[in-house]
C-alpha cells in the first residue's frame, strides 16, 4: 500500500519529464536574463555618468509644468534620458531573470528530489 506522500506526489506531478524540463527551461532562461541584465545595466550606468560628466547636474533636472512643454532639449538631456529608461528597462529584465532562475531551479532539484528519492511503498 502506498502511503500518503506518494499519493501526493503523483497527484501534483512532480514526477513528471515534462516539469523537469520547464525547470531547466526556466533555470537556462532566467539565467541568461539576469546575465545580460546585468551587462546591459552596468552599460547604460556608464552612459548615464559620462551624460552627467560633460554636460553637468543640470541635465537631470526634470522638466515640469506648462513652459516645459515649450522648453527644447538638448541632446545631452535626451541622451540622459534615454539612457535611464533604457537601465530601468534592463533593471527589469535582471530582476526578471533573478526570478526565473529562482523558480526554475526549484522546480528542476524538486522533481530530481522525487525522482531520487522516492516514496516508500
């Protein structure tokens, strides 16, 4: 007779190929998210920086209220910009990738756990 935790397991799958396989898919995935996040953040941080070095604090200055819809930018100003919505975009991406790499390693060492270990009979 089968005891309890077997009847668990195989209700919920854990034995499955396939779950073992969307965790590794998950793991290679996440990894490579938080891998190329990473890169990418340090990149556009940099870029953020050397904005900030040459053309001076008055580049992140926000603008606001009517006049600064009349107000034209520089090329620095867009330059800053578009560098700080592109890391908070990549920052996305790492903590992303942090998150499917999380996910999926615990559903591929939990399915090699049942595979290895399992439930008495």
């Amino acid at each position: 007779m089968r005891g309890p935790r077997y009847a668990l397991i195989e209700a919920m799958g854990l034995r499955s190929p396939m779950l073992m396989v969307t965790g590794a898919l998950f793991l290679f995935l996440g990894v490579g998210n938080w891998a190329m996040g990473s890169v990418k953040m340090k990149q556009y941080r940099e870029r953020v920086r050397a904005v900030v070095q040459k053309a001076g604090p008055e580049v992140k200055r926000p603008y606001r209220g009517t006049a600064s819809i009349l107000e034209r930018r520089s090329d620095f100003g867009l330059a800053y910009e578009n560098a700080r919505l592109k890391y908070y975009q990549y920052r996305v991406v790492h903590r992303g990738g942090r998150v499917l790499t999380i996910l999926g390693a615990t559903i591929f060492i939990g399915t090699l756990v049942s595979r290895w270990n399992p439930p008495a009979r």
